[in-house]
C-alpha cells in the first residue's frame, strides 16, 4: 500500500512538474523565443562574426537521375551564393549575386547548359532570403517583425510556431522546438513552374555543433502527397574562408544582363573556389568530402529547395 501511494506522490509531482514546464513554455513572448533560440544557435555574436560559409554534402531525391548527387554550396555576406550539383553527364549551377541571379541547367539532347537569367519570381525569392543566419537573429536590424501563433506539434515535438514578417513584406513562418529552441521547419512562400504562388517547408535535422555554432546537417523539402521529401545531407561545413565575389558573377563571363533587384555591380567570371592551402580543415559531418569534389573544379561551372542555417539554402520550387 505505501508503494502504491509512493508512487501515486511521484507521477503525481512529475504531472504537476510537466505542467508547470508546459504552462512556463506556453507563457514565453515571442522576444523570449527567439532569445532562446539565438542563444541554442551559438549565440548573435557569433554569427555575427561569420561572413563566409561552404557547405559539401549530397542530394538524396527519388526523383533525381541518380539517388545521390554531390552538391557544392557557397555563401557570403550579405547575400550571395552559388550552388552547384554534379549530374551524370553534367553540372547544374544556381548563382545569386545579391541583385542577379542565373542558372545553368544539365545540357539535354545537345540543348542547354547555357547561363540564364532568374526569373523575376526567382529574383525576388532569393533577394528575399535572409542570408546566413536567417529572419530571427538580429531580426530588429532587419526591421522584421516577429508574432508568436501558437504551439504545434512537429514530428512528435512541441514547437512554437512564430509569424515573420520581413522587410519586404514577405510573410514566413518558423517553429522553434519547445526543448531545445532550435529551428525544426521554415515555411517560405515560393512559386511553382507556372509561376503559381505556393509554399515551400524546410525542416531541419540533426544539428551538430561547429566553432560553436549549431548547423543542421540535414534539411529536408518537403515533398506532395505520398512523394518522398528532397533532402540535402551537409557532409563538411567550412567557416570563413575567403571567397572571391567573382565566384557569384554571371557564369560566362560576358556582361551581366539577368533580372536585377537594384544596382548590379559587374564583375568576371570565376570558378568555384576551395579553401586555400593552410586554410582552417573543414569540420565533417559524415563520412568523407564526395570524390567529385575532392579536388578543385576549376573548369566546373544548384539551389536545391533546402540559412541556412534557415534560409541558406532555399530556392523556389518548380525552377530547376
């Protein structure tokens, strides 16, 4: 009988430990939210002091050519990258210069392979991307507003759902786990291939922790009604290497003359760039850096739906 009661005393006080853990959660402003979160993300300081970041890793997509594909990821502040995918036969390349964007698509049947420019939708989704760290920190900088909506439950976790609306009048959602503070999913309004408004949701994997940052080594699109989503496996991180902003100019090197956000400063073509000889080693993820990008591509020319850190890695849907 005293075992009975004892045990009653014990579920008893962890319900009533649990609730007050769920009603303290419940009652956090969306301030306190996103301090939790920059705080679990290594803290605004040390984001701050990031300017440059590569990612090497693979593409798993059922509906790929290939179930997995190496992809290369550059990014430099304030906003500029260059994503490129090997294919079989070919690369595909996605550029953004933080005005201008083109993409270079796998030759077909002797078509293709050449630079195009983005599409205004294309321009206006990725100069609405919020760089390397993504919408909530230094949020108030960025003059976004952020709401919190609730608390939803994503794959088994409690997360709070937060309201962001940028600058630019672009509304976005992300959820933060109740536990940890980290991001699980980022929904962004994007376009499909007709040009269709539609939404596109990320969510975020397997953080693991670089110089003190936290980085999902794993970003999955999700995919339509029974499809499988896309995922992005980010296999090595490198921080702060120097990256030429050539690296982001048209591929080509003629003059630019793609879809501009503003004023476009011309600059020549250059080949992706590894780290330099005596440059900090990568920080790996799983597994070794894909054979394809072991060495420097200089004679190689992607961005997969997928800062970032949230917002990093994210592309409209339906513009390959």
């Amino acid at each position: 009988m005293r075992r009975i009661v004892a045990t009653a005393v014990v579920s008893g006080l962890a319900a009533a430990a649990l609730a007050v853990s769920t009603t303290a959660r419940a009652e956090l402003t969306a301030e306190q939210i996103v301090e939790r979160n920059l705080a679990a993300r290594g803290g605004v300081e040390a984001w701050r002091k990031i300017d440059t970041m590569m990612w090497y890793g693979h593409l798993e997509s059922a509906r790929a050519q290939l179930p997995s594909m190496p992809f290369t990821m550059q990014q430099k502040r304030p906003n500029k990258s260059r994503f490129e995918v090997n294919t079989p036969s070919d690369k595909s390349l996605r550029v953004f210069d933080g005005t201008r964007g083109w993409k270079v698509k796998p030759a077909r049947n002797g078509r293709g392979g050449s630079p195009e420019p983005y599409t205004p939708q294309e321009v206006t989704f990725a100069f609405r991307s919020q760089g390397l760290d993504g919408p909530l920190i230094d949020y108030q900088a960025k003059r976004n507003a952020v709401t919190l909506e609730g608390i939803d439950e994503i794959q088994g976790h409690k997360a709070f759902r937060l309201k962001v609306e940028l600058s630019s009048g672009e509304t976005d959602h992300v959820w933060v786990d109740a536990t940890t503070f980290l991001e699980v999913r980022y929904d962004r309004p994007s376009y499909g291939p007709t040009g269709t408004p539609q939404t596109v949701s990320l969510f975020y994997r397997d953080y693991r922790p670089i110089e003190g940052l936290q980085i999902p080594s794993v970003i999955e699109t999700a995919g339509g009604p029974g499809s499988p989503p896309d995922k992005m496996v980010i296999d090595r991180v490198f921080l702060n290497t120097p990256v030429d902003d050539r690296v982001f100019a048209q591929p080509g090197g003629r003059e630019p003359r793609g879809m501009a956000m503003g004023r476009n400063q011309r600059a020549p073509t250059a080949g992706m760039q590894l780290p330099p000889p005596g440059a900090p080693t990568p920080y790996p993820f799983k597994g070794q850096l894909p054979a394809q990008t072991a060495s420097p591509p200089d004679t190689a020319p992607s961005a997969a739906p997928a800062p970032a850190p949230p917002a990093a890695a994210s592309a409209p849907v339906g513009h390959n």
